[in-house]
C-alpha cells in the first residue's frame, strides 16, 4: 500500500513540475517554434508621424546576429515618405529606408498620388536579443473637403517582413515559398535573396485620422486668402515705396 501511495506521489510531482515549467518557461524557449511576432505604432499627432516597427523572430539562436531583417511597408495614397528626410536620416543613421518605384512628388493632394512602398531595414532592438525594429516618419497628404465630416481615414495595410540569414533559422511552415530579390542596404544596392515570411501580427490595422476642410467652407476661406493676400503685397510694396533705395541705371546707347 505504501509502494502504491508513493508512486502516486510521484507522479503528482512530476506532473506539478510539468506545470511549474510551462508556467514559468523562459520567453526564449516558448518562442523557438513559432514564426514572427510584428507590432506597429504610431507616434505623434497631426500630419506628420512616425511608424514604430518591432519584429520579434520565433527563433534563438547564436546565427541570430548574422540575420538581417527588412520590412516593407506599403503606404496609401494619403501617406507619404520624404524622399530628402530619408537621406538626411540615413546621414545621421537613425534610419536606412528605400522608397519603390516612381518618383515621390512632395506636394500633390491624395487624389492625384500613388501608392507607396518603402522599404525599411531594421536594426537589433537593444531590449530584446532576438528583436529588431525601425522607425519611418510618414507625412499625411492634402485631401479634398468633406461634405460633413472634418475627419478621413487612412488604413495602413499589413507590411511585409523580409529575412537574409547565413543559415537557416525560421522553420519551413513561416517561410513563404518564392524568395524576393531586394537591395542588400541603402548603401548596398546590389540585390540580396530574402525570405519573405509568414507572421503574427500583435495589434490590429492602423489607422490615420487627417483633418479635412468642409466644402461649405470654401467660399469663406478663398475670400479670406484672396484679402489677406492683397493686403500683405500692399503694405509690402508701400514699404518699399517708402524706405527703399531704388538705383536706376540710364544704359548708354
């Protein structure tokens, strides 16, 4: 009876060791299996902003550090990125972005822009080994006025994450099937094989709100510029008018 009871205890032991290990397992262990985890935020308010990016790979291991990590971020016509924001960025190495495709034309409305993809390489987050994040600043585009509502919606679609490791770490199920040729760096712009994977995204879609104008407000504000312009050129060229030296040059013929 007593060889009964003890192993009965035993096992109660074992399996209350069992729980206290999967309760108390090490972040690193539980995440060794499973693909990446990605967050975005939204810093700041108003047109301009910044899109924080934290991509968490499912894997620990020493070849970690070899990896690097891109994520391409797809921008709607409402968004835009500063193609001479990035440069200075870059400069300064705060952050290494490629823009895609044609041309980023600084000053036209939503309407008549295009869609946008960056690319954006990450670097190791200092608070998480296995970790990597970047930050891109985004600038909300003019749109046209409302009938009611002062206020647009702008959806950011789910990115892209990109890896190029020496060896490989992801397991097969997070690795999607055809490999994507991208430039290496900003400074190397010879094309690198990356895997494009599968992952988890933690939050939801963002979304953007921008100030609009209402169109019943158009009249007031075109007769308000069209004063407020006429009366600044009028004390301007008084003024010059007034205290400015003129050279008048006779030419000689």
């Amino acid at each position: 009876m007593s060889q009964w009871k003890n192993h009965v205890l035993l096992q109660l032991g074992t399996f209350a060791l069992w729980i206290v290990f999967f309760v108390f397992m090490p972040e690193d262990v539980s995440a060794q299996d499973s693909c990446p985890e990605v967050t975005q935020w939204l810093l700041k308010d108003g047109f301009h902003r910044d899109l924080l990016s934290r991509v968490k790979l499912g894997t620990v291991d020493e070849g970690t550090g070899s990896c690097m990590v891109a994520i391409k971020i797809h921008l709607p016509k409402g968004l835009y990125v500063d193609p001479y924001e990035l440069m200075s960025l870059n400069r300064h190495n705060i952050t290494e972005a490629l823009e895609i495709g044609d041309y980023i034309d600084l000053e036209v409305p939503e309407y008549l822009a295009t869609e946008t993809d960056v690319l954006v390489y990450m670097k190791p987050d200092p608070e998480c080994y296995y970790c990597f994040r970047a930050m891109l600043p985004v600038h909300c585009r003019y749109h046209q006025p409302a009938e009611v509502d002062g206020k647009i919606s702008a959806i950011l679609k789910n990115p892209e994450i990109l890896v190029h490791c020496q060896k490989r770490l992801l397991s097969m199920e997070c690795l999607k099937e055809t490999k994507i040729e991208e430039p290496c760096s900003r400074k190397n712009m010879h094309n690198c094989h990356w895997d494009s994977v599968k992952f988890q995204l933690v939050n939801q879609e963002l979304e953007l709100q921008i100030p609009v104008g209402l169109k019943h407000h158009v009249t007031l504000v075109c007769t308000g510029t069209l004063v407020t312009t006429i009366l600044c050129s009028s004390l301007i060229l008084s003024s010059l008018l007034k205290h400015g030296e003129f050279l008048f040059v006779q030419s000689s013929l």
